[in-house]
C-alpha cells in the first residue's frame, strides 16, 4: 500500500495531466507481442461496480467471488476496506482469469483499471467537493503498445473501451470515499465498515438484509423501487450507495417511517439479515 501511495503522489506531481480532447497514440490485441504481459504480478483494486460485472460474468454470488478472487489488504490508515484482485499460485503470479492464447476471459466485464489501461485517473483534491479530475498516460517498459500509430483521444478510448456504466457508479463510489466526513477525521465503527462492506460489494447479502430482516417495517421503499432491486442487481448497488450515505454519514436519502423512529435512535443497524 505504501508503494501505492508513492505512486500516487508521483502522479500528481510527475506526470503530465491529459483532458479528454488530448491525444495518444496506442493499439493492444493478440497481434501485439506483449499481448497478456499485463496480466500477472499486478495490483488491481476493484471498485463495487467491478465486483458486480465480474461475478455476474463467472456466474457466481458476491460472498463466493470475494472470497474466492480476492485479499483485503489491511493498512492501519486507511478508512475503507478496498478488495484487491487475488492472483494465482504459479511463479508469474498470472490473473485467475486470463488465457494464454485468447487474453482475457472476462473482456466485456474486466475491472475498470484493465479497462482504461493506458489511460489512468486521478484526483488532486480529498474530498468530492476539490478534486478534478485529470487524465494521464501509464508507459510501462514491458506494454509495446505505444510504438503503434494508431491515435486515440482520451474521450475516444474511454468510449471505445466501454467505460459509460462505469463512469455513473465511479461517481456514486467518489461520494462515499471521498465524502467530507473523512476529511474532517471521521472513523468508521467496525459495524459500520461492515456495513459498508456489505452494502456496496457483497449485494447478494445486502439483498437478503433488505429482504429478510425487519429493514422494510423500518425504512419507506416504494413498491416500484423495490421490484426493481429485487431483481436487478445495478438497481440494489444504487440503492445500496443510497443506504450507505444515509446510514453512515446522515445523508437524508432513505426515509424512516414513524412508527421506528424511535427504534431507530441510538440503535445501530445490522447486516446480519436478522435484525429485530
Ligand atoms: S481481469 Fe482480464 S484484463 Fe484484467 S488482469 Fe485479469 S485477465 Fe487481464
Ligand atoms: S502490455 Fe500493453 S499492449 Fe501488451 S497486452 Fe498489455 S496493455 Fe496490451
């Protein structure tokens, strides 16, 4: 973790910041001769959205992909738990998911970081309210794609690469990590990261808290609403977005129904899908 926050501060002061109109020339493909050099011995952290498009394209619940394919690093300093991506036993250190001859199995549903590889994001700013974002360009010694001509403007390689879906939940994730709570040295409880943890990345079990405990006598959700996340997985990650900025930092974005008002106070709530 260390290496990587001395790599993010190089990045902010090192390297030249790209906007989306700016260019870079770059190809990848089977045709390349590095073709699946990125995909061992690598770092890749995994945002919520990460999760869920990676665990419904190995057709797997939530609680068996992040146990199964994923480490949580814990670092005394940091105030979420960040899942990163596990990988395999053999000497490279290879992906679980790539094949030597195809690349990638899961192409459509790779994580954000494979996704914009070249291209990296970041924030100068702590917190939602100061950061801008800007783009920059990763030339990695080993990555053979930037001798191609082919020319790409950041805005243009962001689409080709499908990042739309991820670019709405990026900005939902952005509320929660970089909330003005945590600038200001808010900690989070153990529940609550708990909480958190289950809200945002373990859905199948957020589904049955929402479903199986007392949480609908005690919070409004309408009838419409509630189909929704019933059934579609992006529809319970925003409503969990929802709940966490309600639950944890007092965003008034879930409406509490009056008879449990008085429940409610003092009381924390649990993710435990049994909750009386
Ligand atoms: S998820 Fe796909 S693109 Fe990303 S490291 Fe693994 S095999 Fe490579
Ligand atoms: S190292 Fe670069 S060019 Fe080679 S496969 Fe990975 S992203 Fe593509």
């Amino acid at each position: 973790m260390k290496e990587l926050e001395n790599l993010k501060e190089k990045i902010l002061k090192e390297y030249p910041r790209f906007g989306l109109q700016d260019k870079f020339c770059f190809e990848c493909g089977p045709h390349v001769s590095c073709f699946n050099e990125c995909c061992s011995d690598v770092n890749i952290f995994l945002t919520p959205y990460d999760v869920l498009r990676m665990r419904k394209a190995l057709n797997l619940d939530s609680t068996t992909f992040l146990s199964k394919y994923t480490i949580v690093p814990i670092e005394k300093s940091q105030k979420l738990p960040v899942p990163l991506m596990k990988m395999d036993d053999s000497e490279r250190k290879q992906c679980h998911f790539v094949d030597n001859e195809k690349g990638c199995t899961i192409y459509g549903d790779r994580p954000w970081p494979c996704r914009i590889y070249p291209v990296g994001s970041a924030s100068p700013g702590e917190t939602e309210v100061t950061q801008e974002q800007f783009y920059f360009l990763m030339e990695e010694e080993h990555c053979k794609g930037h001798e191609y001509s082919t020319e790409w403007t950041i805005e243009e390689w962001l689409k080709d690469q499908g990042t739309e879906p991820y670019a709405e939940f990026g900005e939902l994730f952005k509320r929660v990590t970089l909330n003005p709570g945590f600038a200001a040295g808010k900690d989070l409880a153990p529940q609550q990261i708990d909480m958190y943890w289950t809200a945002l990345y373990d859905l199948d079990k957020f589904r049955r808290f929402i479903f199986e405990s007392s949480f609908l006598k005690r919070f409004e959700v309408d009838d419409d609403e509630l189909d929704r996340i019933k059934n579609d997985d992006e529809e319970l990650l925003r409503f969990g977005f929802k709940w966490i900025l309600f639950s944890l930092f007092g965003e008034k974005r879930i409406k509490v129904k009056p008879e449990a008002e008085k429940w409610i106070k003092g009381k924390d709530v649990k993710p435990t899908g049994k909750n009386d």
